[in-house]
C-alpha cells in the first residue's frame, strides 16, 4: 500500500561494504595503453592514476558519511518509489521554497555545498528576502533514492513525483531549479504545476534544431559559433548518453563491479570540472553510486526518456530562467523560444563551467537570487 508518510532518513554504509570496496581497489587491473595516443580514445591512464591513488590511500568516507548526516535528510514514497531528499528550512520568515534537481554523473551532493548560501544570504553577501528553503531530491534511481522497480521513470515522471512531494511538505509556492537532467526535469515540473510554480530555473535549455532551414538563418552569429560546441559534444562527449539511452544494462554489468570502471565512466564529464572540481567532490559522487549500487539503474533514466510513448505537445509557459556557463553545453535563445514561451532571464557567463555550483558557486547562488526576485511576487 502506498504511504506519503515522511520518514527520516541517516546515511550508515555498513563496515562490510567499505572493506569490500577497499578489496576491489587494491586488486584493480588497469588496461593497456598507445604511448603516443593522448586523449584521442577516452581518458588517460595519467588523469585517472592521481584521483584513483587518491580514493584508494586518501579518500575517508566516514568522515565524509558524517558530514552529510548534519543535513536533514528524508525518505518519502511517491508513485510506489522511494525518494531520498534533503530539507533544510531557512530561519528567514519569507524565504522561497526551492526544489533543487541533479544530473549524471553527480548526486545531491551536486548542491550540497550552497545550501548555506541558500538558506542563510545574509552572511553570503544577500539580503533576507534573497532566503530559500531548500529541497534536494536524489533522482529516482539514483544514490540513497535506490534502484527504481518499475519502468518509466523519465523526466515527466520525476516532475510529477516532485510536484508531489512539494505539495506533501506543504510548499504552494515554489521554483524549480535544474542542472544536467534537472535542466530537463525542472522545465516540466512548470509544465504540469503552473499554479504552484513560480519560475524554473536551469543551466542548459536542450533545444536543438527542429530540421526546417530557416530556423538557421535566424541564428545570431554567437548561435552560430555555439554550433561548433554542439558539433565537438555531439562527437566527443556524448558517447554516454548513447549507451545509456540505448543499452544501459550492458554498461551497467561493468559500472557495479569495477571500481575503476566507474570512475572512469563518470569522469566521462566529471574530467570537464578541471582543477576546479576537487577530488574529494569526485570521488563523494562516485562512492554514492557504488555505495548504493545504482550506477546501472541511474543510466536508466536515459533510456526511459528515450522511450517515452507520449510526450506533452506545446512550450512551456512558466517563467524560465537560464544560465549558461563558460566550457558547458551552450544553449540556443533561437531554438529555446519555440519550446518556452516566457524566458524571462537569459544569462552567459565567460567562467564557470557544467558544475556551476562547485566552480562559481557565487556567481551562480547571485544567478539564482535575481531570477527568485523577478518572479517572487507572482
């Protein structure tokens, strides 16, 4: 029987699973590798070799495990899943609910770090009313929200589930924030909760061209040059999403039994970070997945939005926001227009990159603030 009862929620990875992870470390076999081949066929043996010694013999995770359990954390049951969140509710009387959407290859962790920006802007350079009482669900299927029993779990169901579990914390007003495939998910929590939704806001609009020629000429020459960026992801950095749309369960095998595997997979667009994405920031994403065994189950969601058997017609109407950042999937105002109908802030950085929040968590935090501004008063 279903129960929209909330329940607490505390991070207690057995001893057992940490000693067999340890096991598995020590024994890891490394592939061969061209001399001369550089980064032409995937991720070197000398970008991997520092953060895997790191994990292995400077990476503790209990300390880590305890840092987490400071946050409020919660389990709650919506459409027959368990959805991990964190809640954190701001001392500030008129702070703004916000619900907070991850992507691949991060987890809540993804925004942990800004939480106190968030919930507390007076001591980050805020004013009171810039507050926010944050929620960060983990992904169906994803880290402490475990491994989905059912199909179907794509953007449009997670919206619904998260238009649920804000109604079931009592938030009628609310904005709904996105990075990676929470700027796919968020945009449709507007979609079907307009009266409670009071703005989205995302880091990447994913609207391509439709196919009629004339959408190209429309294109403003800084478009044109993002076509080159779109070209070089197409080529070189979505190779993932094509596995995982298509045949996830085969890269699933590898991803919960080679630690190594999954590192490198997941560095697949962690890499992107730089010197800007600390270790610890990488292998704290990369423990959840193994932790919980939900790499395999996690590249699901591809496939289930590739496999969606109807989706809504019509653009999205709520106000929408975006910010886009240096180095990351650069987004088409032209192509976006037909798809969201009320953009109402479109911001491009020169920094930054497709983890905003770790690399200009500042400048993307005041992003947020300006937008939450513009549409608290709806």
């Amino acid at each position: 029987m279903s129960s929209s009862k909330i329940k607490p929620f505390k991070i207690q990875i057995p001893d057992s699973d940490l000693e067999d992870l340890k096991r598995r470390l020590e024994r890891t076999r490394w592939p061969n590798e061209l001399f001369d081949a550089g980064e032409d066929y995937g991720l070197t043996v000398d970008y991997l070799k520092p953060l895997f010694d790191y994990w292995k013999d400077g990476y503790n995770w209990r300390p880590v495990e305890a840092e987490l359990n400071r946050l409020p954390q919660f389990i709650t049951e919506i459409d027959g899943e368990d959805i991990y969140f964190v809640h954190v509710i701001s001392k500030e009387p008129d702070a703004t609910p916000i619900i907070l959407t991850h992507g691949w290859p991060t987890t809540f962790v993804e925004y942990t770090s800004i939480i106190d920006r968030m919930i507390n802007p007076t001591a980050h350079g805020g004013k009171s009313e810039d507050a926010f009482h944050v929620v960060i669900p983990s992904l169906p299927g994803f880290g402490f929200s475990e491994n989905v029993k059912t199909r179907g779990w794509n953007r449009f169901r997670t919206a619904k589930a998260w238009s649920e579990l804000m109604k079931r914390l009592g938030y009628t007003r609310y904005i709904a924030v996105g990075n990676d495939l929470g700027s796919n998910v968020s945009p449709e929590v507007g979609r079907i909760d307009p009266e409670h939704v009071l703005g989205v806001h995302v880091t990447q609009i994913f609207s391509f061209p439709s196919g009629d020629p004339r959408e190209f000429e429309e294109l403003s020459p800084e478009e044109k040059k993002a076509l080159e960026v779109l070209q070089d992801f197409s080529q070189n950095l979505s190779a993932y999403s094509q596995v995982h749309a298509t045949k996830p369960r085969n890269i699933g095998y590898a991803l919960a039994d080679s630690p190594l595997g999954l590192l490198a997979w997941n560095c697949h667009l962690l890499s992107t970070g730089g010197d800007l994405v600390s270790k610890e920031f990488i292998i704290t994403n990369v423990m959840i997945y193994w932790l919980t065994n939900t790499a395999a189950s996690a590249a699901r969601f591809y496939y289930e939005d590739a496999h969606v058997p109807e989706v809504p017609e019509g653009p999205t109407t709520v106000p929408i926001a975006l910010a886009n950042f240096a180095g990351d999937f650069q987004s088409f105002k032209t192509f976006a227009k037909r798809d969201h109908k009320n953009i109402v802030s479109w911001n491009v950085y020169d920094e930054g990159g497709h983890f905003p929040t770790e690399m200009t968590p500042d400048l993307y935090v005041e992003d947020l603030r300006q937008f939450a501004g513009m549409v608290r008063q709806k």
